[in-house]
C-alpha cells in the first residue's frame, strides 16, 4: 500500500481562464505597440511605404467587411484610419521627382474623396473601389522594394540612422 504525499485535492491545478484578464490584453497591446514603433524607427523609406500600403489594404478590407455586416462604427474607423493613411501618402508624394507622380497624386486625390463617400454614405461600394485601385500599386510598390539592394542600417563608424 503506497500513501500519497498529498491528498488528491491538493494534487488538482487551479482553473486556468480561457480568457486573458483586461491587465494581460493591455500589457499585449502594449507590447505590440512598441514593437511597431521599433519596426517603423528601424524602417528603411522604402520598408515605410510599403507597410503603409499593406495597413492600408487592411484597414479598406476591415471597413469593407464592416459595411457589409452593417457594424458602421467599425467601418468608420477603419475608414478614417485608411483616410488618414492617403492623406500621409499624398503629402510625402514629392510630384517634383518623377513624370508619374501627378497621375498618383491624382489617385490618391479620387481615393480620398471616395472614402469620405464611403463614411459618409455608407457606401461598400465606394470602398470596394478604392481597393481595385489601390491593391495594384501597393503590389508594385512592393516589388519595387523587393528589386532593390539591401541596405544596411547604420553606417559602420557611425550610430543610430547615422547619428553618433
């Protein structure tokens, strides 16, 4: 006959909750959000552009699907934030530097008023079209980055982005 060092009470593990408490989730969030930071800091101009451009996919898509499941604030949100992307695109869009860029300003320009259609009207439509326009350019933008050499990050005798 073996006894047991513990009674089998005692043996059980305590319940873990399926889900995270509100002090977990924010402490993610706010991990996640210093990790961002730190990716676009470190970011090269092109490296930039392009996650801006994938953001911007993400956020017409999740406006997209809200419109059609009729969550307006969430279509609005993501909307806004779409918004908010174009508006930084156009204004670091240097129309100086190449033939094309007016046609591209152009773009962003119909873009920006169709998403405020969109908000204002609720129109998945307007939405959809500004991701038939866009998803294009954000996967030529991608292969141009990917066509570039790498680039380190800092120079050798120097410090952060050049920076001693």
């Amino acid at each position: 006959m073996t006894t047991a060092l513990f009674p089998p009470h005692q043996l059980s593990m305590p319940q873990q909750s399926a889900q995270p408490s509100a002090a977990q989730l924010a402490a993610a969030q706010g991990k996640r959000a210093q990790l961002n930071r730190e990716a676009v800091l470190s970011a090269t101009p092109v490296r930039l552009l392009t996650m801006l451009y994938d953001r911007l996919m993400l956020d017409l898509d999740r406006a997209e699907a809200a419109q059609d499941s009729e969550n307006w604030p969430v279509a609005s949100e993501n909307l806004l934030h779409a918004q908010a992307i174009v508006d930084e695109l156009t204004t670091s869009l240097n129309v100086a530097a190449w033939d094309g860029a007016d046609g591209l300003l152009a773009i962003y320009t119909y873009v920006s008023n169709a998403l405020i259609g969109a908000n204002i009207h609720r129109d998945v439509a307007r939405t959809r079209e500004s991701i038939v326009l866009l998803e294009p350019l954000r996967q030529a933008w991608h292969e141009a980055a990917a066509a570039l050499p790498a680039t380190p990050t800092a120079a050798s005798g120097e410090g952060y982005r050049g920076v001693a």
